[in-house]
C-alpha cells in the first residue's frame, strides 16, 4: 500500500470510493433512496475543482493505493467551525474507504498520514466530524485516541436531518 497526496488524475477513483463508502456505511442512518441514487458522476465535479485548483490548496487530500488502484481517501485542512480557530485547528473533513478493504489496517495507515500532515502544518489540535449512528467509524476514531468534544451538529443539507458529533486529539501521538 502507498500513501500519496492527491492528483487531479485522482476525481474519478475518489469520487467512486467516496459513493461506495457512502452506501455501504450508512443504510440505516441516511434514507435508503438518496444512497440508492448516489453514483461517482454526481462527486465527479467536486473533486475535480478541489484538486483542479492551482493555487495553494487550503485543503490536502491524500490517497491510499493498493495494487494501484485507489483504495481510500482522507481530506484535511484548517477547522471551518465558528467555535476553533483555524490557525490552531486542523480538519480531518473526510476519510472514506472502498467496503472490500474495511479492517485490513489501510484506514489507520491513511489517519496516521493524515494526522501527520496536520502536525507537519502546525496545527495544536485535530477534528473530525462523525454521523452520530455510526457505530462502526466512532470505534476505528476511539481506537485512534478520537474523543468527543462536547459539539453536536444537526446537518440537513442533503435534504434530510443527520446529527453528527464532532470529535477531537492532538495531530501527534
């Protein structure tokens, strides 16, 4: 397995992990139509302008290949909540991986990698953002010494309520 920063060659393999994840993680928690409807072609655009974009990147995106496919992805970059300061407090906004490689160690290896890079960039403090049903992610986050800290948020922007728990460590350990 490699690790690697992201390349614009990368949206497609990207967007087909994130819509795979999606539907495997969240029947159950996200109406069973919507996940029914996603498909890679619908995240195609925003992956395309994220790591399309020339300038100095506010946010990173690093993949894990296995045998030279994508296997998984994470995005970080400074925290976008009002309550931290983005100067001291880096995002993991997303870390997502194909269902056939859930529990091989790949998931772990892309967190350790992304917290790196949040250390390296100088940020004190780490956070993510977790659906609140998701058992299985908020484990993998608490194995990798993930905490809640206090913050709940109701996400209503893909047209139906979600309630997602913010979660919070050091960038380095």
């Amino acid at each position: 397995m490699v690790i690697r920063r992201a390349e614009p060659a990368d949206a497609e393999a990207i967007a087909a992990v994130h819509v795979r994840s999606w539907q495997a993680a969240y029947p159950g928690l996200m109406p069973q139509a919507y996940l029914d409807r996603l498909t890679p072609a619908m995240r195609l655009p925003v992956w395309e302008r994220l790591l399309g974009e020339s300038s100095p990147r506010r946010t990173e995106v690093l993949v894990a290949e296995t045998d030279g496919a994508v296997a998984g992805f994470a995005s970080l970059g400074p925290g976008r909540d009002e309550d931290v300061d983005p100067a001291s407090v880096g995002e993991v906004s997303a870390i997502y991986l194909m269902p056939e490689v859930w529990g091989a160690g790949i998931g772990g290896r892309l967190m350790a990698a992304a917290l790196h890079s949040l250390a390296a960039a100088g940020y004190e403090q780490a956070i993510l953002w977790v659906v609140d049903g998701n058992s299985r992610a908020r484990r993998f986050y608490e194995r990798g010494g993930w905490r809640p800290d206090g913050a709940v948020q109701r996400d209503e922007s893909d047209g139906f309520p979600l309630t997602e728990v913010r979660y919070r460590r050091e960038p380095h350990r």
